[in-house]
C-alpha cells in the first residue's frame, strides 16, 4: 500500500446517512481530500472531476484483476465454494483489459448496434404507456414496483429474446450480482447469493442458448450466437457471462436512473411543472439528472504502475476507487454543483465512465429514461411524492428502494 498522505475521518462513510445521501461527504472529500485512501473499502477515492475522467481512460489503471482483489479480503473457503460466481464475474467484458475486453467489445458491437437500439423506440413508447395504464388513480403505489424495475428489465429482456415471464427470474438473479459487485466491501453472505444467482442464471442461459440455436430469433442473444458459432472468438462462458452482465447492466442502473429523477423531479417542483409544459427539454432533464444523482457513483480500478494523481501517491497494485457520483458535483467543473438546472451552460458528466470502458448501454438508458419521463409528465401532470424516498446500502449503485407516489 501506499504511504498515506491525507487522510479524513470515515466515521461517515458507508453509514445510512451516507447511502441516504452521499453528497457531503463527497463535497467534503472535493474540498479537502481529493484523493485518500480508506481503510473501510481498502483503496484510493478519487473525487475531482478531471482526474476521474483521466483515470478512466488512462492504461495506467487497469479493469482487469479487480475481482480477484474486492474478493481477497473474504476468506479463501468463501471464494472456493463460490467459484462459479468470481470466474462468471472474471469472464465479463467489464473486468477484462484489452486484448480481451477489445475483442469482446468488437464481437458485441456488431450486434448491439444504434440501428438496433434506435429501433426499439417504438417498442419502449408503448411498454410504457402499457405500464402507466396500469398506474392506480385512487391510492399511492410503488414506482419502483409498478414502473421503473419493470420497464428496463422488459425492454432487456426483448432485446435479447428472454421471455417476459422470466421477469422475476431476472430481478432476483441482477440482485445478487449487484448486491456483491456494488457494496463497498464483498461479504460471504452476498458471495453466496450471488453464486447462487449466477449458477441459477447460467443453467437457463445455457438451455436457452440451445433453443435459439436450433430455432434463432431476432433478437441480440440469436445474434450474439451466430457471431460465437461463425467467429469462433467466443467462447461459450464468455457467452453466458457477457449476457448476465447485460441483463443486470441493462435494467439495474437504468431502473435507478428513472427513480432518481422522479424523486429529484417531484422534491424541485418547478422542474417537474417545467417538463409538464413543456416536453422538448426531456434531453435535457435527463442529462443533468445524470450529472446532479447519477444510478453509478462510481468504478474501480487497478494501478497498473506507480502514478501520482491531484499530487498525491499511488502504488502499483492499489485498488482504486473513482468516485463518479463526487466528480459530477465537482465545483472546479461546474457552477453551483449542488444545485439542479437543467439549463446550465456548464452541462455535462462522466456517468457513464470514460474511455474504452465507456458504457456500451448509455444510449438505451438515455432513450428508456427521455420517453419514460416525457410520457409521465403528459398523463400525469399532478403527480406527487409521498413520504421519504427509501435507498439500498450500495456503494456503485445509487437507486430508491421504493418511491411512493400519488397521481393526483
């Protein structure tokens, strides 16, 4: 490990009040620690916006080996009777460094193409006008429930031909993925759940695989096996592990996404009448709701050598945490970070990473997120919040737990 050469009190950090709300213990890190190790996840925070943004595109730090190091702090038994899920996880495009993640992210751009994405418009328009048909007008529901795990997990699912009656199958699977990937430190009893989750998730994939292959569809998975079987530079593990990562990436952080900025929207109430009048600034809206509380608050990394960074210190081998959810209220990038407006000159973020791992879904949650938003605001003017806003105990990703609401 690196000599430490700031430090800041942690008595704050990973707490409910934290999960709650990260914001000022990130504003306290920007201010005055903008890069410090913590012993509580046992690696570097990184907050300021610019060196966020360098150190995910820089090969400086690596994707690779970050599994094998969030899992060296479980006891070895642990990690032996839950291989199936730490070598799934390994396999993943996302924890890959090139030459792997560049011939994985090839061989999955040639299926998920913005024609593809493009042309599911349509399809999302009326997932959600279905969903908010069913929306109660006499009592307060769920959002979470009823609408924003719903919508991205069917519109993942028909992009890659799971049937919707696999719905539940699929939440609870992404659940014990995201439950171990996105805490702030692996626990044995989130080990097991996930395993469980990814042995459960594989037996089907691979079932499902076969029934496609006899019978192709289309739809990216029918895709994705012309490409294995044609290409060759697939192997079957890959497969299945690139589509686990692609059902709970693809409906995970978009369900926060959404939640978010009905919560933001609903709390700042001239922005919630602003969309209602006007619809055209959805884009808009839904950037700085990225930037202002984005689902993914951060990633991590690998030094792959010795490098300082904002001056300060780190060693080859230091687990690295760059904070996505601080960079984006950093005030040496923007004016007035921790206020929302969706028409600051100043707009922008880095929520969807940077760099070769640059978010391949980021247009598909922008899209799911622009039509829900517009939809919600047209049929339901006088929408309202209910109560407080509930969130899970995850470091990497930020989403409600429930979001009450009344129609009117």
């Amino acid at each position: 490990m690196a000599s430490i050469v700031s430090r800041i009190s942690e008595d704050d950090f990973l707490t409910p009040d934290f999960f709650h709300n990260p914001y000022p213990f990130y504003e306290r890190l920007l201010s005055e620690s903008p890069v410090v190790w913590s012993q509580k996840v046992n690696g570097w925070l990184v907050t300021p916006f610019d060196s966020v943004q360098q150190g995910l595109q820089s090969m400086d730090f690596g994707a690779g080996g970050r599994i094998a190091q969030a899992a060296s702090l479980l006891d070895p038994d642990v990690r032996v009777q839950n291989r199936a899920v730490f070598d799934c996880l390994e396999a993943m495009m996302s924890f890959r460094d090139a030459p792997d993640h560049t011939r994985l992210r090839r061989l999955v751009s040639k299926a998920f193409t913005a024609r593809r994405i493009g042309s599911m418009k349509s399809d999302i328009e009326t997932l959600v006008n279905d969903l908010l048909d069913q929306w109660p007008t006499d009592r307060q529901f769920d959002l979470i429930q009823m609408f924003s795990f719903k919508l991205p997990a069917m519109v993942i699912s028909k992009l890659l031909g799971i049937p919707f009656s696999r719905l539940s199958d699929l939440n609870r699977w992404a659940e014990g993925i995201v439950n171990l990937l996105s805490a702030g430190v692996m626990t044995p009893e989130a080990a097991r759940s996930a395993n469980e989750a990814v042995i459960e998730a594989s037996e089907y994939l691979e079932s499902l695989i076969k029934e496609k292959e006899q019978h192709p569809t289309h739809d990216l998975l029918s895709d994705l096996i012309v490409i294995e079987n044609e290409d060759g530079s697939f192997s079957r593990e890959e497969l299945i592990a690139l589509v686990i990562q692609l059902f709970f990436a693809g409906f995970e952080t978009t369900e926060g996404l959404i939640g978010n900025a009905l919560n933001i929207l609903l709390q700042q109430r001239e922005s919630y009448s602003e969309l209602v009048d006007d619809q055209t600034i959805t884009e808009k809206l839904t950037e700085e709701v990225l930037r202002f509380d984005n689902s993914i608050q951060r990633q991590t990394r690998i030094a792959r050598k010795n490098i300082e960074v904002n001056g300060v210190e780190i060693i080859q081998g230091d687990y690295v945490f760059f904070l996505i959810g601080a960079a984006n209220r950093d005030p040496r990038r923007f004016t007035t970070p921790n206020h929302f407006n969706s028409h600051r000159k100043d707009a922008g973020n880095v929520s969807f990473g940077h760099g070769p791992h640059f978010c391949l879904g980021a247009p598909l949650a922008r899209l799911e997120t622009q039509i829900a938003l517009r939809n919600i605001a047209n049929r339901f003017p006088e929408l309202r919040l209910v109560g407080d806003t509930q969130y899970g105990n995850l470091l990497a990703v930020r989403k409600p737990k429930s979001l009450m609401l009344l129609t009117q």
